[in-house]
C-alpha cells in the first residue's frame, strides 16, 4: 500500500536481434538501484502466455533474481480489451498479480500499447539498431502511437557497439522525422550494448533515461482528439520516413 509503481513501455522492434538484452539490461540497472522490477514480455516474438495465466496471473509470475520477475505475456494484452478498445485492465491485473513489483517493464507491439496506455501518460521507449529497417520500424511505431493515443514524447534504446559512429546520426535523423513528420520529440536517447554483461557499469546517458522515465506523473493522457493526434493523424504514410541524410546514415 502507498508504494508508487511506474510502467516503462517498451515497443517492440521485430529488426533488433537484441531484444532480449535490452530488456536484461534494462531490468539489471533498475535493481542496481534498488527498483522492484516486473518484465513483461508480450511481443509477438516473445514466448506465449502460460494457460493458467487468465486464471491466476500471480502463479505464472517467474521469480529470476531477488529484486526481478518476469512474465511470458504473448497474447495477454489482447485478452484484457474492454468495449472501447481500451486493455487498460492488464496493467491493473499485473500490479495486483505482483504486488511488490515498483517497475513494470512493459515489452509489447506497439498497437497493443495503444490500447494499453488509452488512458495513461507515458513516455514510450522506442528500440532500434544499427541499420535502417530497425529505425523505420522504431518511427512507424512512434507514429501510430501518436495518433492512436496521443502520446508525443519518446525515448530511444539504440542496440549497438559503444562508439558506433552511425549511433548519433540515427538518433538525430530519427528526432527530426519524429519533429517534422509527427510534432513529436525525441526526449533522450541511450546505447545498449548487446555483447555487454548484466553487471558491467551502467551507461551514464542510460542511468539518466532510465532516472527520467521514474520521475514521470501518471497525468491523464491526452485524448486522440488532441492536436498532436490530429497532426500525426494527417502525417504523410510510413514510407515518408526517407530523409535526404538516410543514405549517408546508414552507410
């Protein structure tokens, strides 16, 4: 009771090879700080949910450290979609199914975060890697996102070797499509190495992301009415996404 929990939105990314490690990752900085966390794992490439899971969600809740659990959730976010479209009750089901959990990692296709986050307010983190179809998945997703639900602010998870020198290219490139296409920022941006270990040293500009992402109020979200849903809704199709640079970034 009284305990603040936080959902991280994850939008899935089926050209990262390194999703899983994100997530590791992501789940090892947070208990360094002491954070609770719960993964869920719903994308479609992740494992499926277990039977008993619209039963007793507690029960299929997987205990791998002592401040992690993780959750198979393929297909569960569908499950727990009300009359207006809205699956906002799954959240509601995974905090009461892991009580202690004050972070939920929320790994999911970003449609079904649409549903999810319908009426929350939430900073999403985009996943991408080192080439050009990853990025152009990661801002097609922000594009739905915004005009789904309005939401037009997002970080950026960038799979890649430390000193990748295309690393601030994309994250730039990807910014000012998001801007210019979208009238959506790109808040902040952090690598991930996919080669590193849980316990090696957190990326500064990661523990910075992450420190951000925890301050952030759940306010009421923003209606799909809302001008920035309008502006995205009216944004040209996802294949807009070819800026000039895009040949020299990914090169």
């Amino acid at each position: 009771a009284g305990t603040r929990r936080q959902v991280l939105p994850l939008v899935a990314n089926p050209h990262v090879p390194h999703c899983a490690v994100v997530l590791d990752r992501l789940a090892a900085v947070l208990a360094e700080e002491g954070r609770q966390v719960l993964v869920v794992d719903a994308a479609l490439q992740s494992p499926p949910a277990h039977e008993l899971a619209l039963l007793d969600l507690s029960a299929c809740v997987e205990r791998l450290s002592p401040r992690v659990c993780y959750l198979a959730a393929r297909g569960l976010p569908m499950a727990h979609v009300d009359t207006r479209g809205c699956a906002g009750a799954f959240i509601d089901a995974l905090q009461q199914a892991a009580p202690q959990a004050d972070v939920v990692l929320l790994h999911a296709e970003a449609a079904d975060l649409a549903r999810l986050l319908m009426h929350r307010s939430a900073r999403p983190l985009l996943i991408a890697a080192d080439d050009p179809e990853s990025v152009k998945h990661a801002y097609a997703t922000c594009k739905l996102l915004a005009r789904r639900c309005g939401l037009m602010t997002y970080d950026l998870l960038l799979a890649a070797a430390p000193g990748s020198p295309r690393a601030p290219s994309i994250a730039h490139t990807l910014g000012d499509c998001a801007d210019g296409f979208l009238g959506a920022l790109l808040h902040d941006w952090a690598l991930i190495d996919p080669a590193g270990e849980p316990g090696d040293p957190p990326d500064e500009a990661l523990g910075r992301l992450l420190a951000a992402q925890l301050t952030l109020e759940d306010a009421p979200a923003v209606r799909s009415g809302a001008p920035g849903a309008a502006n995205a809704a009216g944004a040209g199709a996802v294949g807009s996404f070819q800026p000039a640079s895009t040949t020299h970034v990914f090169r």
